[in-house]
C-alpha cells in the first residue's frame, strides 16, 4: 500500500525501492494523540482569502527532460535488477552467459541467445507493485517512460544509463475495439486489434529497435568497435532501424531485396539517410549476407537474430493486460515471418505470470502467408523434422520469409501456450484485409493474414463467440496503398478480388447523380 500511494503521489518516482525489512505491520490500528486547541476571538486571522495553491515549477528552461533525467538518475539509489545473454532453452545447468555489452549473437554451439532477467531480484515485488509502477508511467513526458517500452525499463534493459536511451516515445498503441467486423463476421463482442503499427514509423519494428539502437548508443560511449548497424529487410526493419540510428546520429546500413518492397517501406530508409544496398536476391539471401558481412566488420547486427529487439517487441503483451486492467485474454494472434515476435509475445505473457502479475497466460496463435509458411508445415506435421521454403511473392512482403532465424523460439512459445499455427492465401489475405477496412479499421495486408487465421479458427469452433480475442496489427496500412489500389481496381491477376470498391464513373448533372445515389440507396437498404 505504501509503495502504490507513494507511486500515485509522485509522478517522479522512476526506480522501485525495496522493501524496508525492519518495518513490520500489525492488525492493531495506529494510536493517535489528540490535542485540542482553542483559538480566541482576538486571535483570529483577519485575512480569510485561502492560501494560494503550491506552484510545481518546471524544471530549469535550459534544461531537457533527457538532462532533468539524468541529473535525477544520479542522485537516486538503483537497485540491483540485472540481465545477460544465456543459450536459448538451455539445460538449466548451462553455465554459459554473457554481459549485454558484449557484441555476441550466438551461443558457442551456434544456437540462438536469449535475454535472461535476474527475477529473484525483480521478485522483491509483488505483482500488484510492479503493476502500479507501470500504470503510474501511461502519459507522462519523463524520460524515458512516456515510452510504452521504457515504461518497463526495469524489464527490458535494467542497466542502461536513461541518457543513453533513445526513443521516440514508440509504443502505447492503441486497442481497436472490432466491434463491427466481429459483431457482423464473426458473431463476436468481444474481438480486439491491437494496432502496433501506430507507431513512429508505422511498424511495431519501433518496440525492439527503440532498445537495440539505445544498447548501440551505449557501447559507442564505452569506445567499444561499433562503427554502424546493419540489417536485413522486407521494409519495416529497415524503416526502424534508419530512423533510430538517423536520431542518435549512428550510421545505418541497410540490405533490402531489390523490387520486393513497397516505395512507401523503400523511402523510410532513403529519407533517414542510411546506406541502402539493394541487391537481387530475396530476403533470406540479404540475411545471409549481413550475417557475414557482420562478422568481418565491427558493424552491429540489427536482425531478430539478436535477441535485443525481442525484449522490447515483448513490452507490446504486457501493453494488452494493461489495457485490459490486467485481465488475460483468452487468445492473441500474431502474424509471424522471421518468427521472433510470437516468442517475444510469449515472453511478455510468460513474465508477467512468472511475476505475479497475472495468474495464466492466454493461448497464441501465429498467422503465416500460405506462400512462405515453414512454420505452418512444421506444425501440420506434429512439429516433426523443420524444412525451410523458398519462399514465394506475397502481399504480405515483410513476412515473405522460407528459412526464419527464430524458428526454435516460435516452436517453443506455441508448445508452452498450447498454440496454433494457421496460413492465409493471398485471397484470403486480400479479402479479409478489404472486410476490415470495410468497418473502419485500414490494415495492413499482414493483420489479413492474422484475421484469416480467426476467421478460420472461428468457423471451425476452435475461437468461441465469446472468447476475447486480440489480433496484432504490426504495421499502418498506409505502406501498403499500391495493394488495396490493385485490389479495389481488380486489377489483381488470377484474383477475384469479390469484395471491391472501385470510384463510379458519372457525368457531371444533377439527374445523372440522382439516379446513382438513388440506385446505391435502395441497394443498401435491401441489405440492411
């Protein structure tokens, strides 16, 4: 109680405190000395205009709440809260580990790293702590915490100096209420879209690489080899990455595969001013490159590879309890192409389970493209022999993805949450995306992929009407105008493109309109 009122009352407090263990409660209330006092008449104050309130000056005009941050950071004890880098899955005898500020993106066997938190230090807190602290941060401008990432600092990257952050405030999405697309198409009241790609550069890329390019800025200070950053890209990683390296003034350098992006994804990058090689391969083939041209030269690695991003694209599922007022939901189903996010979702479920926060986390589901869907095939075989794809074109580009690095993290994260994997064709995709814009919501052709998948699972009675349901929408559907252009033209080969709204061509008279609108009226009339 003491901690939650003090978090109420002070919207600077920006570390947890750990308990005092001399101080002790009891059943028997507090004993209060009374004093009566008396006040005569010549004695009364002759001025009843009340006191002025107490003025909350702002911090020094040439001050910025980066440096307020800091100078405040500095005066204030931290607590002992810590994470490295261990084998992913490893045996739990695994001694093996690494510090955070080693440049390291694999286990000596070769395998995936993860981020290990030191929770008996974090479990010093009860859930309902940790949950007031993270409540007491939503809106404010104190850095870093107006970010709905580094609002769970002490959860994603403990040791990092704030002044060595760099943010755009990402994250604190917003919760879409589908209350027409679930109440029309699926017979449900309680569906949900979580719109992560209302972020700063349209993508929920921004939740991971906000922490990647904030550990960069850190080892460039410590005078550690790292010249620039590099990534792999569909589009949105590249956008992220350009524009937080273009903020801390960082090189960036980018391998996009040539003609297989949107010109609104190629742009991002072009305009943050990072060096872009666009090069005639798909993207598993620009993944294969990075990695090696990474291991020569001290440019830091900036794919899901590193487990970084994942512990900023898990602050997204902590987001979703908290918009629920820490209730689970019974499902949340995630689009899935290099596979890192499912298990970053899971992370964040898991964690917050693991810290009392809630008492289960909800089942996941991981939507595939049908034309780059290994991870679909995996799961249809009982989770036997893995096999990568060549993957094929789709619309949904940031996912076209054969050969996923993150494909033992996405396995893992569907067995612990009893998942599923489901796949969408691109008509599918394309007529589910054209549906939901139908009721207000314009997605991307990824979150089609994602709604295919619940529309499925729905039909099939897997999803009840009344479960609550979330579907992650990882990027803004206005880097994907070219698609729904081609599909509300019908000018899609091979697809019927059945729920279409193409411009109706009318001369410009009084009686030519009337009859139009006349016409569309009646029509929507006899539907309703």
């Amino acid at each position: 109680m003491a901690a939650s009122s003090l978090l109420r009352s002070s919207p600077f407090f920006l570390t947890p405190q750990p308990p005092n263990p001399r101080t002790t409660t009891t059943n028997n209330p507090p004993k209060f000395l009374t004093i009566k006092a008396t006040i005569s008449s010549s004695d009364k104050p002759t001025d009843t205009t009340p006191p002025p309130p107490a003025i909350k000056h702002r911090r020094p005009a040439d001050e910025s709440i980066r440096q307020e941050a800091h100078r405040r950071t500095s005066t204030e004890r931290h607590n002992n809260f810590s994470a490295k880098y261990v084998p992913f899955n490893a045996d739990p005898n695994c001694t093996e580990s690494y510090s955070l500020d080693e440049i390291v993106y694999r286990s000596r066997s070769g395998g995936l790293l993860d981020v290990q938190h030191d929770i008996n230090a974090l479990k010093q807190f009860d859930g309902n702590y940790w949950k007031s602290l993270f409540d007491s941060r939503i809106g404010k401008t104190t850095w870093p915490y107006g970010s709905g990432v580094w609002s769970k600092k002490e959860w994603v990257l403990p040791e990092i100096d704030s002044d060595d952050i760099v943010s755009a405030f990402e994250g604190n999405s917003n919760m879409f209420w589908a209350e027409r697309f679930g109440k029309h198409h699926l017979g449900m009241n309680d569906l949900w879209v979580k719109h992560c790609g209302i972020s700063h550069t349209g993508s929920f890329k921004d939740l991971g690489m906000t922490v990647l390019v904030s550990q960069v800025n850190r080892l460039r200070k410590m005078n550690r080899p790292v010249v620039g950053v590099g990534c792999a890209s569909t589009g949105d990683t590249s956008a992220a990455l350009s524009a937080y390296c273009a903020s801390a003034g960082i090189p960036s350098i980018v391998f996009l595969p040539a003609n297989k992006i949107s010109m609104a994804q190629l742009v991002q990058p072009i305009a943050n001013g990072a060096f872009v090689l666009s090069l005639d391969t798909d993207f598993d083939g620009c993944m294969q490159l990075v990695r090696e041209v990474t291991a020569e030269l001290p440019i830091y690695l900036a794919n899901s590879l590193n487990s970084l991003r994942l512990e900023g694209q898990k602050t997204a599922a902590i987001e979703i309890l908290q918009q629920f007022d820490w209730e689970v939901p019974d499902w949340v189903i995630v689009p899935g192409g290099n596979l890192g996010n499912i298990y970053a979702f899971y992370k964040g479920f898991h964690m917050c389970k693991e810290l009392g926060l809630v008492d289960r986390i909800p089942r996941l589901v991981c939507a595939q493209a049908a034309n780059a869907n290994p991870l679909y095939l995996h799961f249809k075989s009982g989770w036997s022999d893995f096999s990568p794809v060549k993957a094929k074109t789709t619309f949904a580009s940031a996912i076209q993805i054969g050969d996923p690095v993150s494909i033992d993290r996405a396995v893992y994260a569907l067995k612990n949450s009893n998942g599923i994997v489901e796949e969408a064709t691109e008509e599918e995709l394309m007529d589910a995306m054209a549906q939901a814009d139908s009721t207000g919501m314009f997605i991307c052709p990824h979150t089609g992929v994602a709604l295919t998948a619940l529309v499925k699972l729905r039909n099939s009675g897997v999803i009840r009407p009344t479960d609550r349901t979330v579907v992650v929408s990882t990027a803004h559907g206005l880097k994907f105008t070219q698609s729904k252009i081609d599909y509300h033209s019908k000018s899609i080969p091979e697809m019927t493109c059945r729920l279409a709204n193409p411009p109706v061509p009318v001369k410009a008279d009084f009686g030519s309109v009337m009859d139009v609108l006349k016409k569309y009226l009646l029509s929507k009339d006899s539907k309703e």
